[in-house]
C-alpha cells in the first residue's frame, strides 16, 4: 500500500508543478492579449483558446489526482 501511496503523491507533485507552469502561461498570455481585442488577430485568439482549455483539462486532472492522494491516506489501515 505504501507503494501506491508513494507513486500517487509523485504523480500529484508533478501534476501540480505542470499546473503551476501551465498557469503561469496562462497569466503571460494574458498579458501580453491585454491591449488586443477579441478576434483581431485569429490565430493569436485560437492559441488563447487552446491553452485556456488546457489549463482547463490539467486543473480538472490535478484535483483528480489530489482526490487519488486523499483517498490512499484515508484508506490505509490503522486510520
């Protein structure tokens, strides 16, 4: 059991690192997209787009994964 417990709480920090990236991404492109409005320039929107659903998709899968961490500890015996 401990095993598993080891190997969902590396797949949850490396989750929650990638999140932490994708995030921080995410605030630059923010950045930079502020002076520009919505659909003046298409490819710059679709790229907005792509990542907002990608960081989307991570945090859904990292809370995934933190749910995954507190479920081993809670099912450990002796608890």
């Amino acid at each position: 059991m401990s095993d598993k417990s080891g190997s969902v709480r590396n797949k949850f920090r490396s989750h929650f690192l990638i999140e932490v990236a994708l995030v921080a991404a995410l605030a630059i492109y923010l950045a930079v997209a502020e002076g520009q409005a919505v659909g003046d320039n298409l490819a710059f929107t679709v790229a907005g787009a792509g990542l907002m659903s990608l960081v989307t998709y991570w945090t859904l899968s990292t809370l995934r994964g933190g749910l995954e961490v507190i479920a081993v500890r809670v099912s450990r015996p002796g608890h």
